[in-house]
C-alpha cells in the first residue's frame, strides 16, 4: 500500500500561522482572513502518527499538489515501475470527515469493492460510520496513478472550505 498526502498549502504569507482552537467544537480555525491550511496538514499529521505507529505501507509526501499535483506526476512519469509495485494507493486529503472517494474528476479510480472493504475497516476500528463511498473527488495526488495502480482513492481528513478565510479543522 502507497499511504500518501501534500506538503504544501494555500497561503498569502510565509511563516507561522497563528491559530485557534475551539475545545467545545473541537475545531481548528483562523480569524485573520487567510486560509488555515488545514489542506493537507491534516493528512500530513495522519501519515507521520500512522508512521509513528508503525503501520506498514510506503509513505510518500508530494509537493505542488495544490499547483496541479506537479510532484506526484513527476513520480507517474519518472517512477512508473516503481509504482506498478503497488496494489493501492490511499491518499489523505478530502474535506469533511465522510468519504472514501472512488471517483476523481469524473473517471473511475477505484472498484466500489475496494472503497466499501477500507471503509468497513475504518470504520469498525473507529467503531462509527463515517466513511461512505463518494462518487465526487475532484483531483488529488492518487489521481496521477490510477493508469499505474489497480486501485487509487482519497480518505476525508476533516477540513472543510479549504483555501478560504472560513477554513476549519474538525479535530
């Protein structure tokens, strides 16, 4: 399994963000008027505790993701073999806390099969539904290798209205 998530953000400033936490929402948040960047830290933050737990997989960390996913077509493009080792890739990077995305820009990434067991396996761990399959992706890093990798898809991580002044962190 290829487990993977963007580095970048979207953001008007370098530097520290200065941010907020409401511990009754349990939501992260910001009130200065630029995106949180919650898009993909959250994915970055799942994928170093999954390390940290020593959950087998290949982890891969792409940038440019939010400039077209640059760095993952790099990789479709200079690692092909590479990736063809691969049975599934399971990106971390979709708004809300609900989806397992078997669609991506309109076309097929992954068999209804596959998202339905992930999301029986999620969800019995987490002991809650909260994945269902969403036939609505729009584009992340996994959408370069669904010509590569039998089966491609993108998990919620719990931001919502990414890239905005509203955006938010479901803790």
């Amino acid at each position: 399994t290829l487990f993977s998530c963007h580095t970048d953000t979207v953001h008007r400033y370098d530097g520290y963000q200065n941010v907020k936490y409401d511990a009754d929402l349990m939501l992260v948040y910001k009130d200065d008027g630029d995106p949180l960047g919650a898009d993909n830290t959250a994915g970055v933050w799942l994928l170093l505790q999954m390390i940290d737990a020593g959950l087998p997989g290949t982890y891969g960390f792409h940038r440019g993701d939010e400039c077209g996913g640059v760095g993952s077509d790099y990789v479709a493009n200079d690692a092909n073999e590479f990736l063809k080792t691969f049975h599934r890739a399971i990106a971390f990077d979709r708004k809300f806390d609900c989806s397992v995305i078997t669609f991506q820009g309109g076309d097929r990434c992954c068999s209804d099969k596959f998202g339905e067991a992930l999301a029986d396996a999620i969800n019995g761990q987490l002991g809650k539904t909260y994945l269902k399959l969403d036939t609505g992706g729009v584009f992340t890093d996994t959408a370069n290798y669904t010509d590569i990798i039998p089966e491609c898809t993108n998990i919620s991580v719990g931001y919502a209205d990414e890239h905005t002044k509203n955006e938010t962190l479901d803790v």
